[in-house]
DNA sequence: GATGAATGAGTGTTCATTCAT
DNA sequence: AATGAATGAACACTCATTCAT
C-alpha cells in the first residue's frame, strides 16, 4: 500500500488509465470529471496520467479512439461477403446493437459525450461515418436495379441515425436487442409498410 | 459602450439576452460558455442575467425552452387534421426540417448540447418526446390494418432519430430540405424500397 | 399596492427604516443582512435607504445609535440621586437587564455584532462607556472610606463585563432577571461570600 | 516570491497558513479577510489553502481550534488539585490573563469575532463553556458551607464575563496583567468590599 | 419624492497542469 | 519510474451602490 508502487508495463498501465478515464467520464461527463478522480480510480498519480497522454483533452480522445476501434471491430464481421447483402446488414445491426447493449456505460455515453464536446465531434464523426460508409454500401449492394439517382449515403445516415436513436432505448432498457434488429431491419427494407399485418 | 446600454423594457432584454447565450452556448458548449462571455455578447453586465435567470443553469434551460417553443410551433400546423395522415407527416417532417434549416446553430446546437448535458437531458428529452408522440401518432393513423402488434412509439423513435441524423446534414448544409424530406417520407413508407427505380 | 407608495413624513420613514435594519441585521449578522433585504421588510425602495442614509455602515451606525440611546434611556431612571447608592445600582441592574430581556433580538444581537464588526466596535464602545462611567460612579459613591488607590473604573469594566455575560443568558432565557439582578448585586457587594448560606 | 515558496512539509505549511490566517481574521474580521489576502500573507497560492482546509469556514474553524487548544493549555496548570482552591483560581486568572496579554491579537480577535459570527458561535462557545465549568468547579470547592440553591455555574458565568471584559482591558495594554488578577480575584472573593481599605 | 434598471468590483472555489524530489 | 506539493487562471455568483426616469 505506501510505497507499493507496482512497475507495471506500459501497455497495461494504458489499458488501466483508459478504463478508469473511460469509467469516470461516464459517469460523470467529460468536464465534470476530474483527473484527480481518474488518477484515483487509476490507482496511479496524476502526474503519470500527463506522461502518459498530454493532457485531459487527448486522454479523452485516447478514450474515444480505443472505444471507436472496439465498436467497429464489433460490426467488422457483418462484412462477410459471403453472406447475402440483406443478411449482411441484418448482421452489422446485430453487431451494432449487441455492442451498445454490452457496452452501454462506456460506449453509449462517451458517444453521446463526444458529440456535445465540439472539440471531439470529428473524432467521433470517424467513426460514425465509417459506420455510415459500411452501411451505405450495404445498402447499395442490396439494392437491385437502383434508381440512378439515388445518394445511398444520405440513405445511409438516415438508417445509421434510426439506429442510433433506437439504441439509445436499448441502452436504456427500454427495448431489446432482437426487437430493435427486427424494427432497424424492417424499416430499412419496407419502411411503415413492414408494420401491416403479414400475410394478411 | 459599444451597444449604448440604455435602461430596455423587461421583455426587450429577456430577448437579447437569451439570443446572446443561445449563440453562446451554441459557440462553445454549456461548459465552456462563460457567463462574462454571454453579457458581454449580450451588452449588458453579469448581475443582469443573475437579475433575470438566477443562474447559468436556470439561463441555459430558458435558451432551451424558448428554442423548445419555437420548434414546436414550427411543427405544429402539421397537426391540422382535415390532411391525410400522410399529408400530415410529409407537412410535419418539412416543418422540423425548415426549422432546423432556419435556425442551424441556435437549434441544432443547443439540441445536441443539452442532449450530452445529463442535467439538462431529461428537459430536451421532453420536448422530443413530444415530437415523438406526435410521430407514432401520425404513423398509427396513417396505417391501415395495422399489425396488432405493432409498437409505433418505437417506430417513431427510429424514425425521429432518422429526422435528427438527416437534420444534421440539413444543418451542416450537406443535404438540402426538399431532398432531406423526399427520403425520410420515403424511408418512412417504403423503405429501401424507395430507392428502387420507380415506376417499375 | 401597485403605486401604493404612501407618501410619509420623513421621521415615520426613518423609523420604519430602522426597524427594518434593526430586524435583518439582528438576523442575519452585519455582512449576511443586503440592502435588498432591508429596502424589503420596509416596503420602501433600496434607493430610498441610500438617500435617508447614504450607505450600509451608516445606517448600521445609526441603527446602534438608536438603540443605544434607548438602552440609556432605559437605564437613567437608576441615576435618581435621592436613593441611596446601592438602591441606584439594583435599579441600574434591574434596568439593564430589564432592557435586554425585552430587547432580546434587536439589542442583544445587534450589540454583540456590532463588537464583533471592528468598524463599529469604537461606536458600541462609546454606549457601554457612558454604562461603565456610570456604573463607576454608583461604585464611588456606595463605597465607604474606599481605599485610595481603588480604580472604580476598572471595577465598573468588570461589573459591566459580568453584567453582559449574565445578560446573554437572560437573552438565552436560560435565566430570569430578577435571579440575575441579584446575582450580580450580590457579586458586587459581596463577591463569592454571596453565596454562603445566609444569616447562618 | 518574496519569502521562496519551496516545498515544505504538511505540518509545517499547516502553522505557516494558521499563522497568516489569524493575522488576516483579526485584522478584518471574518467576512472581510479574503483568502486572496490570507494566502499571500502565507505566502503560498490559494489552492494551498483549499487544499489543506477545505474552505474559508474550516480554516477559520481550524483558527479558532488551535487557539483554543492553546488557551486551554495555558490555562489547565491551574487545575493542579494539590493547591487551595483559591490557589487554584488566582492561577486560572494568571493563566488566562497571561495568556491574553501574550496573544493579544491573535486570540482577542479571533475571539470576539467568531462570538459575533453566529457560524462559530458555538464552537467558542464550547471553549467557553469549559471555561466557565471549570470556573464553577473552583468555586464550589472553594466555598465552605455553600448555601445549598447556589447555582455556581451562573456565578461562574458572571466571573467569566468579567473576565473576558477585563482582558479587553489587558488587550488594550489599558491594564497590567497583574491588577487584572488581583481585581478578579478580589471581586470573587469579596465583591466590592475589595475596594475597602485594607485592615481597617 | 420615489424607483426600476443597471453595474463595478470582488469573493470563494475549482481544476488542469507542472515542478522538485 | 513515479509522485507529493504547488499554482495560474478562470468561473459562477453576490452585493453595495448609482443612474435615468
């Protein structure tokens, strides 16, 4: 306890100081939350936190980035391009829902975070647009005999921002990851129409 | 000095102030927006907005009303119901988003603001879910021999969630408000499906 | 109500004033009492207290003046010559303490205030100086073939000083005034040996 | 600057800033020392004082505690049993009297100001309760065949009033310590037949 | 005579950040 | 490698005080 100041190597004292970052700035926003209370939770000393990362503002975008790279990880696999391009992107929300079910603390609100905090938008904005990009060409590939007008992206940004919003109740609780696949899934492919009665 | 500070009607300066802070808040963020700023902006001094809000809480939650107000009454006429409900909506979706067109940063921005800001979460929260209400509403009545099963209000949170995604390119000047509306009403009845090549 | 401002004598509204200050200040100490608050309780405006008594000092100034000159009052029936000496000093007891327990609130606090408030503590000092001289002199003349090196005015700054302790008390209504009068009485002319059984 | 603010350790920054605290509260009163003003005096930066304090009330509090542990220390060798109770109340006397005279700015202040400020009443009050407990105990033992309704602790109280008023006096440098006692403990023990000429 | 409107100046408090060890 | 000690710079908020009407 006094003095056990463990030798740790880098690469675990920087997984242990963006969990805790991570932990704190959820639960407290990015600027409620104090490096003092993330060096606590850290179990190690501020002036380690600045050696490790510069400052608060790029600890967050540390925090950012190393969710940003699990999120996406987390959908990768929809690429699959073996599957069918509908099944893909059934996979892709599966993914995407999944993760923000697992993660709902550290992902859900660190994203939600992020986009307030203007200076951190863009970073976050990366990550989004991939997932929009990924989307986008999903839908593309699906889609059969496109009207040749069609901007998919924008389509995309719609279907990422259904899916945001509707993930926002899950991380809540207020609605489960199959449910909110099924309703993503349906909207994306029938829009209303897959609410009426089937096979009626 | 600049602005000839000169005693104003009680209503005039709820005006000017809250039109300072909103651009503000909306500039900087709610933390990083600092009071002096605001009066400066807004010509007056400090004790003043004390006089008037109470507090920088209290001041941002008046911005966010006001701008609650504004955004309803901006919605509100899609209410007329002697429309077809899909008149309803399409009027609906062009209200939000020529709002949001009209007043980019002082709605756009307070919105994603007070979204990230957990003290404030719960105010915006109300206001969306209202719009929400409004959706799931339209979509009920919109859609004949609807599944019984059928949750509108979760629909409608995807589909607002679509709106918010898209009103930020609206925002961000990427997308124009006729295009912006045309592929909501379309994701909103046809899904993907109105992608495809019409007429065909 | 609206408009209702009654147009009063100037020496109506000095005392309304006063009694108003007496009120907050007694209540909330001398810094914790704002000119708002006073200007409040005596339904005047703030610019009316600055115009009668040109700043906060001031009218706490003229607030113990007040009551001082009350206080002094109270006691001055004691100084009637034709009672015997101690017959002077138990009506001055009797009236001292007489006066804080009817002043409890607006003298005691405001006396012990203003000892605290060093500006004001030269102002209160002069109030209790008149009491210690006069008290002296009651001492002077009850003594009898009084040792020539007695220093009456240090023994009045001690009878004073206990007569204060013991009026906190009787403010406190932990004790009544007649027990204190004849404590203090009996401190004087007898000191402990007061308190031996008597006659025995 | 000035006095080379060098890493010193915890106990002795802690003197370092209770003594400049002191100097500061005396000087202008609770309300009126800024802990700018104090912590320049301590020559450290204001943080320091936050760090180490919490607040200008607790290191206010923190004064008063120290000062009072201290009077309390000069005072308790006058609690030697092995001395005539009325050894023991003229050495109570000295050591309180001395104490004052030693410590005219620091503790007279401090003392008369956190009276007036009713957030500390309390605790001084706490002092001065053990004071005057302590007072009430002397007197009892020293009275023989005390009158069995005395109520030495009122008694006590009188005294310790006449006390404290007289060390005003001591304070002031209007009074040698030595007078003082012999005042005191003359109207303890004879009231004012004290003042009577002596032998006679 | 009376006041609503307005402010300058200051206070306590916090926090990201950096030395000296 | 690691940290306890220290601070500069802000910020929210308050209040006595004064114009302009």
């Amino acid at each position: 306890m006094a003095g056990g100041t463990k030798r740790l190597p880098r690469a675990v004292r920087e997984q242990q100081m963006l969990d805790a970052a991570i932990e704190v700035f959820s639960d407290n926003g990015f600027h409620d939350a104090s490096m003092d209370a993330i060096a606590a939770k850290a179990n190690i000393s501020k002036p380690m936190l600045y050696l490790y990362y510069g400052s608060k503002d790029e600890l967050f975008a540390a925090c950012i980035h190393r969710e940003g790279v699990r999120f996406v990880e987390a959908i990768s696999p929809a690429g699959d391009p073996n599957l069918p391009p509908r099944e893909q992107l059934r996979a892709a929300l599966t993914g995407f829902l999944g993760f923000v079910d697992a993660n709902r603390r550290s992902w859900m609100v660190l994203y939600r975070q992020a986009i307030g905090q203007q200076a951190f938008a863009s970073q976050v904005g990366s990550s989004r647009d991939r997932l929009i990009e990924l989307t986008a060409k999903l839908l593309e590939s699906s889609t059969k005999d496109p009207d040749p007008g069609t901007d998919f992206s924008i389509m995309a940004v719609a279907l990422v921002g259904a899916g945001e919003a509707v993930a926002d109740r899950v991380a809540g609780g207020e609605i489960d990851v199959d449910a909110a696949v099924d309703l993503l899934d349906s909207l994306a492919w029938r829009g209303l129409a897959g609410t009426t009665k089937k096979k009626q």
